[in-house]
C-alpha cells in the first residue's frame, strides 16, 4: 500500500484512453474555464465561484498550481485531442480518510451528453489504482445530481453504506453519499 500522504506524479501529467486526453491546465486555459465553470449547472454541484469569470478562472488556476506544488491535488483538463478543455477531473486524498483518493469531475454545458464524464473518470480511475495505489478510489456525489451517479455506476463505482459526507459550498451544506471503485 502506498503510504505517500502527497499525490506526486511527474510533471506534465498527461493521460491517453477511451477517446480523451486529460493534461493539466494551462494560462491559455482561462476563457475556456470561464466558459466551461460560468455555467448554473456546475454552480450547482461544484465548489467553485459563481459567477466565475477570469479573475476566478485566474484564482482557481493558482489553486490547482498551489495544490499541485503541495502534493494535495491533480487537476486535469479533458480534452478528446489535447486541446480545447471540455471539462475537468481531479484527484485529490479524501478528508475522510487520507489512504484513499477521492476523483471529482464536471464537463462544461457544450460538452455534455458526449461520454466524456465516464471515459475521463474510467481513466482517471485506472490511473490512481496504478499509479498511486490508494487503499479505494471513492466519489462523494450529492443524491440529487443523477447524471453524476450514472457516471459513477458506468465507471464501476458502487454506492457504500457509509454516514453521508457533509460539507460546506458557498456558504450551503452540502451532502455527499460516498462511492467507491469496485475492486
């Protein structure tokens, strides 16, 4: 088991299957954030700003550099040719419990509908367990956001019995059920 408390991978991180490209996020990057995460449906059921323009785009980029820098999180864009992002999907080690890896994800409103959720995720997935080596991979997906829980049943994730997550978005409590990657 791996016993790095840190998510170290040498950069640039760049993974390739299932049709999508995930590399991390660039300072050309940022109208496509704002146009990606200035969305209601990602101010639903993400922590980011809302409304999110370039000076969020800006600090959310700088986040994603500080967490990486510290060991915390990887946050890739996904693209299907390396290019424009189409969304995004994260690994971060879980508050609950810092031996597993915890992936978040959102695909941008012109992006939807395309599968590019489930590849990411699957890839991401497949990625952590071999490279990282975390106890479990888990998802925490709010009851109500269905569309993220069929992402999590495609990509074999399965609902556990744990207590629900809580946390705090925007001000909101948010509650999470957690999901975890069949072994």
């Amino acid at each position: 088991m791996d016993t790095n408390r840190t998510l170290t991978l040498v950069p640039p991180v760049r993974l390739e299957g299932y049709g999508v490209r995930l590399r991390e996020w660039s300072e050309a990057d940022l109208a496509d954030l704002v146009a990606l995460y200035d969305d209601p449906e990602m101010a639903r059921w993400t922590p980011v700003a809302s409304p999110f323009d370039l000076d969020a785009a800006r600090a959310y980029l700088a986040g994603a550099r500080e967490g990486r820098a510290e060991g915390r999180k990887i946050q890739l864009a996904v693209t299907t040719d390396g290019g424009l992002p189409r969304g995004e999907v994260l690994l971060f080690r879980s508050g609950a419990d810092e031996r597993d890896v915890e992936l978040a994800y959102g695909v941008g409103p012109a992006h939807r509908g395309q599968g590019l959720a489930g590849r990411a995720v699957r890839l991401a997935a497949e990625h952590t367990v071999r490279e990282i080596r975390p106890r479990r991979v888990v998802l925490r997906i709010d009851a109500a956001n269905v569309a993220s829980e069929a992402v999590g049943r495609a990509c074999a994730f399965e609902l556990t019995d744990e207590p629900p997550v809580r946390r705090v978005s925007r001000g909101r409590e948010v509650v999470l059920r957690t999901w975890r990657l069949r072994p």
